[in-house]
C-alpha cells in the first residue's frame, strides 16, 4: 500500500519502500533514519523565497488592435469586424490584403510562447554528477550553491551578478570540475570554482566586470564568460552534452572541447555552444519556441520539443531528425533512461506519461511512442490537470511526478514510483513527498546523477527550503 504523510507532517527519506515522516524537519530525526547509513546528513539549505520565484512569464503583450483602435475580443471590435465588407468597398483590396497578411505574421512569429513558460518543468535545481553539491534557483537573479562535502563551508554560497537576470535554468558540467552554466534573460552565465593559487580563468577577450565573486563562507566562484544569446533571446532550455565534449558531427569541421545547448521560448532555433570559444552555431527546425532540450546520457540522441505540439529527435552523428507530433498538447518535461535507449515525456493536456523507445541501436530514429499509465495516481487524484513537473533518477528504478491542482489533501505532494524497464516500462506507486511548512509545493525538483547508494531526490518548495531525500531500498545498505 503506497505511504501516505498525514497532514502537518514532513517527508524524511524512503527505506524500503516507505516513505518516513516526522513533525518537523531536524538534523537528528535524519541522523537516526538514513545518515547512520550514508555517514552523512543532507540538512535543508533554507532561502529568502521572492514572489514570482516559480519563474512567472514577462508581463504580457499588449493586445493586437484592429484597424479602429478597438482591442480584439471586445464589444466594439466585434462591430469593426461586422463593418469589415463596407470598409472593403472603401479600401483598395491591395491594401485590405496587406493588412490581412501583416496581422497574421504578427499573431504567428511575436513570442506569444511566453504564456505558456511556466508550464514546463525548467530545471531549477542541478546535482554536481561527481560530488556532493547541489545548486538550485533561489530568486529571479541569484543561485544558491550547497557543497555538503565541504566541512569549513556550512552556509551556501550565492551566486549573482549584473549580467545574471531573470533566471530560469542551471545545470552543471559533466566531468568539468566545479563549473555551472546558469540561463538567464540575454544569454548563460558561466560559473567555476576559485581556489587559493589555482584561480579560475576568464575566457581570453571577456570584459572585466564578469569576473565577480560569489558570496558564502565556501569555496569562491567566479563568473568566468557571458555567453550572449542571439538577438538578446531569454535563454529558458540549456543542457551539457553528457560527457562535457561534442560527439562526432557535421555542422563544423572542427568542435573542440566543451560544448553545450541551449534555447529560447522566443525563438524556434537552438545552439550549440563551443564554450572554449564561446562562439555559438544555430541549428533550426520549424516556427514555434522551444520548451524543452534533452541529450541523451550516451550522447547519441537529442531531443528537442517546441510549444506548437511537435518535438524532434535527433541523432548526433550526422546531425539528422525525425519530426514527431503530439495530440496531448505540446511537452512540458522530458527524462531520458540510464541508457540512453527511451525517453519519458509528460504533456501538457494529459495525465499519461509518452515513452519513446528506440528500436535499433544509434544512429538510427526508428522508434515508437508508447503510452505509460499511472492507473494509481489517477484513481486518487481525480481532480488534477495533468502532470506538472517530472524526474526519473540515473538507475530508473525511482520516478518523482508532481501533478497541477488535483484534491485538496494531494495538492503539492511529490508521489514516489518504483520503475521497471523489462523491456517497457512499468511503474508502482510507493507513496508521496511531502514538503515543511504550511501549504508546501514543489517548485523544481531533480535527482543526483551518480548518487551510489541509491536515488537522492532535491526539492525546492514554495515554503523556502531546498530538502534532500535519499531513497533507500537496497537490502545492502540497510542493516
């Protein structure tokens, strides 16, 4: 029977498949569940939580007006519209036609994707893939950085900066050291660790003021480079290739080094960032703003969706893709397995996850979308919109969904499912997450990436905490 958390209760971990609560949060009811068995306490990294932190859209367009002045929609623009056949008699049908084709290029190329911005799961939250740091959005232009293995370093470290506004994603490198990239309005951010006579370098040819200096009582970042994004587009997508490099590709004779992606809801082109150079190549496909970016963990598949329903598969080898369309609205968070070989997707209209599975080996796109049922969930959360927010750890056997709205006493938990791969997809539900404070939900939430004793699950609440929950169900780990 999955574990449910009472009222005014407060998750702590999960040991073999229950989901242990307390009333309140403390180091030492942490201590005596899991921190026995890891030798360490993941503590709350509390945060001054801003309104509008759940990265609400720009203010809104002004509406389109008609030829009258009239705002569309209203009383007066209806009777416009109704003297539209006078007035073609009193205007040439040249000029009707131009008014006509000149409307229908604003309504389709002006960055009305913005609206529907905070419906996709932007990563807010991003575990270092080597060490035990964990950094996570913490207003609109500041980034909290925990490092849990450095002891002089109790309180977090704040990164911020004249360049770093509106912030919206952050992932860290594979394989690059302590270096962060941190989307924001204009371009990313690039952070790296400092270390007393080994200071990080600022890429040769970046303005001086880039080089500010975090604050916190731990290890000192610098803000090393500024990649602009074209036309000042509000970078809300990025993601790392998985090894920090670029695979074998096509679109320059020569990639060198570390490479990342990253894209714009304004904007229907992504790139790719030789990040050495930081120099940028703009790959498109289509006309509508893209929500999400995902490599695969091989590096052999990309996958990139767009708000007008459809989403692209591409293999990186030569750098082709196949086109795919959705029926339940456009893809609001993707997930790949540890191998690279299906990719779990929620949509926007639906309370059934989308799974792709490749059915021959890269570089080959024959695949096939298959749907995954969460019979459980949706037998108690009858009311819910669909799923909000989605994280599926690197071993793919722990899968985390939070759902919008849904039942008072299911509103802002996190549910918990055990995952199967044999050779589709299965799920079990284990039981919900439950965030401190009054009336919890969850913001951002990711999984560590090579956590080795089990999924290590981050949340950022509405109620101004950061937790971290080990998922235990190994029989080794436990005594």
């Amino acid at each position: 029977m999955a574990s449910f958390p009472p009222l005014g209760s407060v998750t702590i971990c999960e040991v073999n498949r229950e989901l242990i609560t307390a009333n309140e949060l403390s180091d030492d009811r942490a201590n005596a569940t899991y921190g026995k068995i890891l030798g360490m306490v993941f503590s709350p990294v509390p945060f001054q939580l801003e309104q509008e932190l759940e990265r609400s859209p720009s203010p809104s367009p002004p509406p389109l007006e008609s030829d009258t002045g009239e705002q569309e929609g209203t009383p007066a623009a209806a009777a416009a519209a109704a003297m539209a056949v006078e007035v073609v008699q009193k205007k040439s049908l040249v000029a009707v036609l131009e008014g006509f084709v000149s409307g229908c290029l604003r309504r389709l190329f002006y960055p009305n994707d913005v609206h529907l911005l905070p419906e996709v799961d932007l990563k807010g939250v991003s575990w270092h893939l080597n060490k035990h740091i964990v950094a996570f959005i913490s207003g609109r232009t500041q980034v909290i950085i925990r490092d849990y293995e450095d002891s002089e370093g109790k309180e977090p470290t704040i990164l911020t900066n004249e360049s770093q506004r509106d912030v919206r994603v952050l992932e860290w490198r594979p394989n690059g050291g302590r270096m962060l990239a941190v989307g924001c309005k204009s371009g990313i951010c690039i952070w790296a660790a400092s270390y007393p006579g080994n200071a990080a370098s600022v890429r040769s040819g970046t303005v001086s003021f880039l080089g500010s200096l975090s604050r916190g009582s731990g290890i000192r970042y610098i803000l090393v480079d500024f990649l602009r994004s074209q036309n000042d587009e509000h970078v809300s997508a990025l993601t790392w290739s998985p090894d920090g490099r670029y695979p074998q590709n096509n679109i320059k004779k020569f990639l060198p080094q570390v490479f990342q992606t990253s894209a714009s809801y304004e904007s229907s082109a992504f790139t790719v960032w030789d990040v050495a150079q930081g120099m940028g190549t703009p790959i498109r496909r289509g006309l509508g703003g893209i929500s999400t970016l995902k490599w695969s963990p091989t590096g052999d598949y990309f996958f990139a969706s767009k708000f007008d329903g459809t989403f692209y598969l591409w293999e990186t080898n030569t750098w082709t893709s196949e086109q795919w369309s959705s029926t339940s609205g456009f893809v609001k968070g993707a997930t790949w397995d540890p191998d690279g070989r299906m990719i779990l997707l929620a949509f926007s209209d639906s309370s059934t996850l989308g799974s792709v599975h490749f059915a021959s080996k890269p570089p080959s796109l024959d695949a096939h979308l298959l749907p995954v049922d969460l019979p459980e969930i949706l037998s108690l959360i009858r009311r819910s919109k669909g799923i909000e927010k989605i994280a599926w750890d690197d071993s793919g056997e722990r899968l985390a969904l939070s759902f919008k709205d849904g039942e008072d006493i299911y509103r802002g938990l996190i549910a918990i499912y055990d995952t199967r791969r044999t050779p589709l997809i299965s799920t079990s539900l284990i039981g919900f997450i439950r965030g401190p404070g009054e009336n919890p939900r969850p913001i951002s939430f990711s999984f560590h990436g090579k956590f080795k004793q089990g999924p290590l699950l981050s949340v950022c609440w509405s109620t101004g905490f950061c937790c971290t929950y080990p998922l235990l169900f190994r029989s080794h780990m436990l005594p």
